[in-house]
C-alpha cells in the first residue's frame, strides 16, 4: 500500500507540473529532423554513429532498440487490450484505434530521442541542432514499424562485406560470451545466415517501398577508400550541412585512432575497437571458405537484393 501510495503521489506531481512541458518536447522533435543508423552488427554503425556526432547540427546516439524492444512491445500490448476488449463485448468506444496505436508509439519512442537530446549533446547548444539520430543495428528488421512511426524518418543502413563482419563478430562477441560456435568458421556461417543477409534483407525490401529519399546504404569499404565522400552523401541524405569543415569534424569524430586510445587501423587490440580494416578475413578464413561464405550469404538474399553481398 505504501508503494502505491508514493506512485500515486508522484504521478500526481508529473501530471500537475510535468506533462505540458513533456508534450513540448515532442514537438521539439517534430521540428527535427529524425533518423536511424541501423545494419547488421560489426558493419560500421557505430563508426557511422561517431562520425554523425560530430557534425554541429546532428546529435547520434544509442541503442534505443525502439524497433526491436519498446514499439513492438507496446503494439503487442495494444493488440491484447483491444482483444480483451472485444472478449468482453466492448465495443469500438472502449477500444483504440490503428491511429492512436501509432500516436502513443510516437510518444514512447519521442521519449528516447527527447533523452538523447538531453544526454548526448555534447558542447552543442539545442538551438544548433537540426537532426536527432538513434543507432541501434537491430532497427534494420523494424523499418516498417518505425517508418509508421516517424513518416518524415531517414533510414541508414550500414553495409560492410559478410566476411569481414564475421570475423570482427567473432572476436567481439566470443569475448562478450555470446555465441554458442566454437569455431569462427561454424560462426560466420551463422552470422552470415541467421543475422547479417536476414537483416540487410528486411532493410532492402523496406527500403524499396521507402524510396531514395527515406533509405540509403552506408558503405564500410567505400568509406575507407574516400570516407570524406562517402560522409559528403550521408549528409546530404540527412539534409544537413556538408561543408568541408562540417565533413572534417565528422571524420575527424570517427576517426580510429581517437576512438582506439592511439592505434592506427591494422593494429590490433582486444578491444571493441578492434582493427578497423578492410580485407582482414583473408587473415582468418581461407579463399575457399569466404566464398562459401559469400554464397551462403546470397542465397538468404533474394537475387534483386544481392547486388552489395560481395564488396
């Protein structure tokens, strides 16, 4: 009893004073521009992330893990209560609606950004901010939900060679205690199977019905061989400033050897930050095997899909 009787009273205090300035803050959001960095994992995006974080206009963050976690979660309960409803002879008035399941996703998932805002500026003033950005790679299997969300969203998706992503995942997530293979290359035929052609393909397909001006791909491999175009296109994907010197702050943001604590790319550390390069699977897997790899990879994809399966 007494629980409850402290919730109610704080809740009585956020309804009092807190929920008119709770609703400025989305509109506060709907005056940004809104986006996502999402990808299979180990394909850049957080490279991305970093980069996107140091323009003076764009604060990225994560993982909100909107997509995967808190909208599907709450659509489910939405769906429940309306299916109680029904089960009990409510009718339409005692239910809600396509609309209001989307406008309170909007709330709950305004609240993430809103707190990205709050936490993530960095030295940026809000005044100077123009677009809000959420990393989290697992969002590339919700696009449809979010995109419902947010209609005006910008989707990212990073891409990066199947083999280089195993085998980054294999260092990463063995030492994380994640996975369950006992060789990287039993793992990399999971990664490339079971997460990294699945997701790229939901990400494709949303992508098609999105257009161009919604969806883009963020290559890993053509950001190493020009990372001041590739970051030129992302920019203005967003529709942010694209400058040489907003270009140089971003790159300079994501740069290997400030985010790695001094190492250059190719110098390996146990670390998330592991190498930064591209080609090192031929240092772990044998030809043969990566273009396996490569097949696996292609046969999850769709044929109109797999144009970027192989760097």
């Amino acid at each position: 009893m007494v629980k409850h009787e402290t919730e109610a009273k704080a809740a009585k205090s956020a309804g009092q004073n807190g929920f008119s300035e709770w609703q400025n803050q989305s509109r506060l959001i709907e005056s940004l521009t809104t986006g996502f960095v999402v990808g299979p994992p180990k394909c850049g995006t957080t490279w991305l992330m970093n980069c996107l974080n140091g323009h003076p206009q764009i604060v990225c963050g994560g993982e909100c893990n909107g997509g995967r976690v808190l909208l599907t979660g709450l659509l489910s309960l939405m769906r429940a209560f309306n299916a109680h409803q029904v089960k009990y002879g409510q009718g339409p008035a005692a239910q809600l609606t396509d609309a209001d399941a989307v406008f309170l996703m909007r709330q709950a998932a305004d609240r993430q950004f809103v707190n990205l805002l709050a936490n993530g500026r960095g030295g940026k003033r809000l005044e100077e901010v123009r677009c809000v950005i959420d990393k989290t790679p697992s969002n590339a299997q919700h696009l449809p939900l979010l995109s419902a969300v947010y209609a005006q969203a910008k989707f990212v998706c990073c891409v990066r060679d199947v083999r280089d992503g195993a085998v980054s995942g294999w260092f990463h997530f063995r030492k994380q205690k994640w996975i369950k293979e006992t060789s990287i290359e039993e793992y990399a035929k999971a990664y490339a199977t079971q997460t990294w052609a699945p997701m790229l393909k939901a990400a494709r397909s949303a992508g098609t019905a999105l257009g161009p001006a919604r969806y883009m791909e963020w290559s890993y491999e053509r950001s190493k061989e020009n990372p001041g175009e590739e970051m030129r296109r992302v920019l203005n994907f967003l529709g942010m400033a694209s400058d040489d010197a907003s270009i140089r702050s971003c790159l300079n943001a994501g740069d290997f050897a400030k985010v790695s604590g001094g190492r250059k790319p190719g110098e390996e550390a146990d670390s998330f930050y592991r190498k930064g390069v591209v080609g090192d699977h031929a240092n772990h897997l044998s030809e043969e095997f990566g273009q396996e790899l490569l097949r696996m990879a292609e046969d999850v994809l769709e044929p109109s899909l797999a144009a970027n399966a192989r760097a």
